[in-house]
C-alpha cells in the first residue's frame, strides 16, 4: 500500500476528472489511483541525475519488472486473444468468399460463351457479352492474389515463438505426489 508523508507534497491532478491525486511517498512508484473516480494513470519517474546510485538500480530494476509484466500482459490479454481470433476467422471468410469469385467468374465465363455459341445477338449484344466475358476473366487473376496474400497472413504464427526456453524446474516431476499418495494408503501401525 502506498504511504503518503506528513508533509504533502505537491499534488498531481488526475487526467480524467482534474481532481487532485496526492504524490506518494515512495518514487518509484509511478502507478496512481485517483481516489476520486478510480482511474488509473503513471506519473514520470524522477530522471536519473536526480536520484542516487541506490536509487538508480533500484529504478532499473523496477523498469525492467514493469517492463516484462508488460510484454507478460500483452501477450496474455484476453482482449487482444480474442481480436486476433476475430481477424483470423475474417480472413477465412474472405478468402472463402474470393473461392466463391473465382468460381463465380468461371462459371459467368462459361456461361457467356455458351450463349455466344448457340445465341444470334445483335452486334451491339455481342460486343456486350465479350466485355462481360474480358471482365470475368480479368476477375479470375485479380482474385487469386488476394487468396494467395491472404493465404501467405494466415500461414503467419499468431504468436512469436519465445527467444528464452522455459523453465520447468518449479514443476517438479511428480515424485512428490507419488510419495504422499504412497503415504496416504500405507497402514499405520496401530494396535
């Protein structure tokens, strides 16, 4: 819990309502509460040729903690698990829906050949169709890249791999549990 002096010293205010929020004691504490409407704000750590060498690794070592908790954070965030589902499942849809074009351009292909073939039209019908058979097959290419570039995104891991191995060692490997099961069933001797 954060303890603030006798002596106050100079108040922050609070970047959502203005109130003021009291400076806490320790400086390096840099994450505040406003007591008035509870939202949660940093304030800067004092620069490094303001504070002592004690203090200075002691700011570096919380830099880094804060630092990792972050990263630790980001990657966990159920928020931002559940964006990333929500995009993947949009990009197969897309891509089902850019099948469906392809297959929609070919079979307006065939089609329109098919009536070229065994329709007489007007040579002004003609030149129609032919437009709409060029823009069917124009549509054929334009749409296989999409798929192939949304193919190549969802090949992509939704998450980097970690650049440390983990560390199994306050796992245990079961003996403990083996021994207080082994523990439990051996019959006591009592007479």
């Amino acid at each position: 819990m954060t303890e603030f002096p006798e002596q106050p010293l100079p108040e922050l205010a609070c970047p959502a309502c203005g109130l003021p929020v009291a400076r806490p004691v320790d400086m390096m504490q840099n994450l505040l509460v406003c007591p008035h409407c509870g939202h949660q704000f940093f304030i800067e750590i004092a620069p490094a040729d303001e504070i002592g060498e004690d203090d200075a690794a002691a700011r570096d070592a919380l830099e880094r903690k804060l630092e990792a908790e972050q990263n630790r954070e980001r990657d966990l965030d159920g928020k931002r698990i559940r964006a990333l589902s929500t995009e993947r499942r949009a990009m197969y849809r897309t891509r089902s829906v850019l099948i469906l074009g392809i297959a929609g351009c070919g079979f307006g292909i065939y089609l329109i050949a098919n009536e070229l073939l065994h329709q007489s039209f007007s040579r002004s019908g003609r030149t129609a169709m032919l437009v709409l058979a060029i823009g069917c097959a124009m549509g054929v290419p334009f749409f296989w890249k999409k798929i192939v570039a949304l193919q190549a995104e969802l090949r992509k891991p939704m998450m980097l791999d970690p650049t440390e191995p983990p560390d199994f060692e306050p796992l245990g490997d079961g003996s403990q549990t083996l021994r207080q099961l082994e523990e439990m069933h051996r019959p006591t001797n009592e007479e």
